[in-house]
C-alpha cells in the first residue's frame, strides 16, 4: 500500500505497533515479556556507589541497579529522580539519567530546561505565536526551571486539547519532583509499544490505522519481522549487506553481488548507507557499529559520508558517525535505546 500505515496488532502474545511507510516497515515496537525497566520510566532512586574513571554512580532501583552518567554532589544514600534512558546490555546496569522529560503527543515538558519553545516543524509565523500564547497560559505558575516544548503534532491539534495536555504534563512533573523521600520506587512507568506508537507516530498523520488480531497479518508485518531475523539484506541492483551482532560490536559487510562495473561498489555502498539506519532501527542494535563498504576509490569517501550523515540526521536515537579507519573501516556509535529484536521475540512464548 503507498501510504503511511500505523498497524497495532500482537507477536507471539504481546502488545506490538508497526510503522509501514509506501510498504515498507521503517519501525517496530514490541512490549517485551521481562519485568525489565522500560525507557521513559521514571524512579526515585537510592545512591550506591561511584565509579572512579568512569564518570558516574550505580544506584539502586526496585529491582537490580542503574548506572547515571556525568553527576557531581551526589553522596552514597541518597536519594534521586531518575528516568531510564535504553536498555541494558546483558549483566549490565539499566543506564538512565538525572533530566527528566515528561512526554505525550503534544508537548514535552522539560523540569531544570527553563523556556517555551515550538518544534522547528512547526513554520508559519502566525500559528507559532499561537502556540506560544497558549504554552505560556498552561504553564503559568510552574516553577522558573520548567519549560516546555510544543510539538509538530500540535499544528493540527485543538487549542483546547493542546492545553489539557500541557497542564496533564506539568502536573505530573510538579507531583514527581516532589515525592523524593524514601526508597527505590517506580514513580512512572514507560509507556508500552502502542502508547508509543500513539504518541510519536501521528506526526504527519497516518492513512490508515490498522487494529485488531489480524491488522500485522494484513499488512505482511509478521514476514517482515522474519526477514529481520537473518544477517543478509538485499540492496538495490543485485547487492547486499550482512548485519552480524557480537558481543563487543555490530559487524555490517556490503557485497556488490554480480555487478562487476566500476561503478557498482559505490552504488551498493551508497544504497547500504541510506538503510543502515532503518536496519539498525528495527533490529534493535546499538553500541559500536564498524562497516566494511564495497571496494571503492578513496576520493569516493567524502560523498559516502555526505549520504551517511542525510541518513542518519532524523534519526531519534542519539549517533556518532566517527569516520574511517586506518584500514578502511567506516565506525559509528549508535545509543542502545531498545533490545535487540532477536532477544526481545526469544523472550516472548512461541
């Protein structure tokens, strides 16, 4: 279908939302089974220990522990908000943060991140004073250091609605940094997949939203999910890429397949580079990523990472394209912020 499809549906017994975009899949979200700290969630945590040279404490959560980065002034006991970040890699603390954002589909409110601000998206002059006006009569009487910002979705939405949700937002943040005394706690819970989809999809909004027990059948979701299963990915023109997970990093190899042109192993290369970030996406992969390109002349780099940098520049997970290496190796860095699929369907019953 040419189109923007939002399907909600289940795999193998849990709650899951896919995004198809003219037929193909650009995102998936699936509740996993595990009792895991879901990203978004906010805590009330308890300091345990710092870790010299590595700039950060662990602290204690309900259940297991958490690692929050770059902190000064926080003594061992002592209680503090924490929200969760990404997922944790096997045998390692849950990584969240100390700046807490509180978001739905309209606005985000920001405690510590004084000011008002409209998404970018957002481009007629007349509409963004609007916006504005209503953001600074929702937020009257919140504390200095609470700001908020408007999202796109607001263009579209009623003045009404709009407000209801900023006061919902800021309510809640103000109930939250108030309860910091006692123990580790869950103060807020991520939201699932279909909460997600709910809030961050609408944005241009979607043709059809599909719903039901029969709504990933319907649109082929479940062989797409398969298909993301296995390593090899076909690339326009007869090419390929291999996308293999260890344990220290994520191993990309791009083949030019049959074409032997000179032309065919940046074609490949540059088709690689515009998927990459789709693949890693709904695979679930993040940390160190080291692709090995086709062969191609070196003058080609400098375009390769012009198309690298206009593929991943929407992407919502946090990437560091750090360049080549002395053999040829393009690296990157991409923020865990989901399980790897795989690890998620091993999870769920079959």
């Amino acid at each position: 279908m040419i189109g923007r499809v939002v399907a909600l549906g289940q795999v193998r017994g849990q709650d899951a939302a896919a995004l198809i975009v003219d037929g193909q899949l650009q995102d998936l979200l699936i509740d996993p089974a595990s009792e895991a700290p879901v990203p978004g969630a906010i805590y009330r945590a308890v300091v345990d220990r710092q870790m010299k040279g590595q700039g950060g404490v662990f602290v204690k959560l309900p259940e297991g522990s958490g690692f929050l980065r770059q902190v000064s002034g926080l003594a061992p006991g002592q209680s503090v908000l924490v929200q969760v970040t990404g997922a944790a890699e096997p045998g390692k603390a849950v990584p969240v943060t100390s700046r807490l954002l509180f978001k739905s589909r309209l606005a985000i409110v920001t405690p510590g991140a004084p000011g008002l601000n409209v998404s970018r998206r957002i481009r007629e002059e007349d509409t963004r004073d609007a916006l504005e006006a209503l953001a600074a009569d929702a937020m009257a009487g919140s504390p200095a250091d609470m700001g908020l910002i408007i999202r796109s979705a607001a263009e579209a939405a009623d003045e009404d609605e709009i407000a209801d949700d900023i006061r919902a937002m800021r309510d809640l943040a103000v109930a939250v940094l108030a309860d910091t005394s006692g123990g580790p706690e869950l103060l807020v819970d991520g939201a699932g997949a279909q909460e997600t989809a709910w809030r961050d999809w609408s944005d241009p909004a979607p043709d059809e939203v599909a719903e039901g027990p029969t709504a990933f059948a319907d649109h082929g979701v479940l062989e797409m999910i398969d298909a993301l299963l296995t390593p090899h990915v076909p690339l326009p023109g007869g090419g390929h890429m291999m996308i293999e997970p260890t344990r220290a990093l994520v191993a990309v190899d791009v083949n030019t397949g049959p074409d032997t042109s000179p032309a065919a192993g940046m074609k490949a290369n540059v088709a690689a580079a515009r998927d990459l970030p789709r693949q890693l996406r709904l695979r679930g992969f993040g940390g160190q990523v080291v692709v090995d390109f086709a062969p191609m002349p070196k003058r080609d780099r400098a375009t390769l990472e012009q198309v690298l940098r206009a593929a991943f520049k929407g992407e919502a997970a946090e990437t560091s394209l750090a360049g080549w290496t002395p053999l040829g190796l393009y690296e990157l860095v991409r923020k865990r912020d989901r399980l790897p699929l795989a690890e998620v369907l091993s999870g769920l019953r079959k």
